[in-house]
C-alpha cells in the first residue's frame, strides 16, 4: 500500500480499486467496523492532520467539528503543527500503528 502526504497535510493511501483515500477515515473506519457516513467527519484531536492513531481520532458531526476547530484556534493559532515529510513504510499490523505514525512537530 502507497502512502503519501497530500497539499493539506493529510496523510493518504492507495486504493484497491486505484485512486487515493484518506488513511484517517480508513482507521476510523477499522476501528469502528463499518464506513462512516458521508456527514460524519474525523477529528484530529491534537491538530495534527498525519496523526492517524486511533486515540487522536474523533467522529464528529459537521457542527461539532466546527466547534472543535473554533476552540482550539486559541491553542493552535500560534503553532501550527509541522508535518515532518519523511513517510514511513506501511506496518504489517495496520496504518495506525507507531513505525507507521508520522510525526508533527509544533
């Protein structure tokens, strides 16, 4: 499995069926053990976006993910997350596991 890091910061992974999906929802997904919906959005609760591990990730409505992004503005605003742009081989156990993690420094 391809992984990348796209324009955003978002961390994404090659599709079976070709084409690029989000490894966040992916996880969440796993963890969840269904799709999630179309109006159901993954949050990254320390901000930074290539941050996959599952005790980072949220399921959030589309107004509390809003909520979410308004009240940490005052704690990002200063210091925005880094992405450092090293990928990491995929892990044998999954993208959610630490050698597969990619770091953000603020």
């Amino acid at each position: 499995m391809s992984r990348r890091i796209d324009a955003k910061g978002y961390v994404r992974v090659s599709a079976p069926g070709g084409g690029w999906e989000y490894e966040h929802r992916l996880v969440m997904e796993t963890m969840l053990g269904r799709r999630l919906r179309r109006d159901e959005h993954v949050h990254h609760r320390n901000g930074c976006k290539s941050d996959n591990d599952p005790e980072n990730l949220e399921v959030l409505d589309a107004g509390a993910h809003v909520a979410a992004h308004n009240m940490s503005r005052g704690r990002f605003s200063a210091q925005v997350p880094h992405v450092t742009h090293e990928v990491r081989p995929m892990s044998p156990n999954g993208p959610h596991t630490p050698n597969a993690l990619i770091h953000c420094e603020l």
